[in-house]
C-alpha cells in the first residue's frame, strides 16, 4: 500500500510545506526524505502553484516587512531571493526522494495526471 499525500497551491507558503511534511512524516529534521518516501511507501504530490505568493501580505512576510511595496527594486529582490531559495530547498528534497515526490508539471509523476 502506498501513503499519498496531496498538497495544493503552496503559494510560497514553504514553511506550511515543512510542518505538514513533518506532520506526515515525510521529511526529517535536515529536510531530507523519510525511508517512507525513499522506499516508495509513501507519495507526496504538489499541485498548484508553488511560487509567487497570493498576496502582498504574503510577499510582505516572506521578506519581513510590514507593508510590501511592489514598485520597490529593493523588495522585489528580496522577494525573488526569498523564493529562489526556498525553491532550491524544495529540488533538493524533490531530487533525493527517488522519484516519490512529484508536482503537476513533473514528467516523473507515477500518478498520470498530478
């Protein structure tokens, strides 16, 4: 039997990622996928959008600022760096889960269609 675990329209919202993961336990604490996700037991899928957060308060948490002002050169990198990183995390996690963690757009999702 294979555990799946759906997540949807993450929305730059990774550290709700990380507690729901943890909460399933899917990720360790380095961040690194659990024997349940590397030995297929378990199969965690993404759909929705992963990035881009919903709202400016959402950007506004994410760089730590109280109002976030999108014609600010110096917020939208911030914002850029935040979800670049966070991305980069998430790859790594995805690239070290052994095929087990997929998004919508994966060509290596075993489910078709997620």
């Amino acid at each position: 039997m294979i555990k799946l675990v759906a997540i949807g329209d993450v929305h730059g919202l990774w550290g709700t990622v990380w507690r729901i993961l943890r909460a399933a336990s899917a990720v360790d604490a380095d961040g690194k996928p659990t024997p349940p996700v590397l030995e297929g037991r378990m199969h965690i899928i993404f759909i929705g959008d992963l990035v881009h957060y919903k709202d400016a308060a959402g950007y506004a948490k994410a760089i730590g600022v109280d109002v976030y002002d999108p014609t600010d050169s110096e917020q939208l990198v911030r914002a850029a760096k935040t979800q670049i990183r966070d991305l980069r995390r998430f790859k790594s996690y995805m690239d070290a889960a052994a095929g087990n963690v997929t998004d919508q757009w994966s060509s290596q999702s075993r489910f078709p269609g997620c």
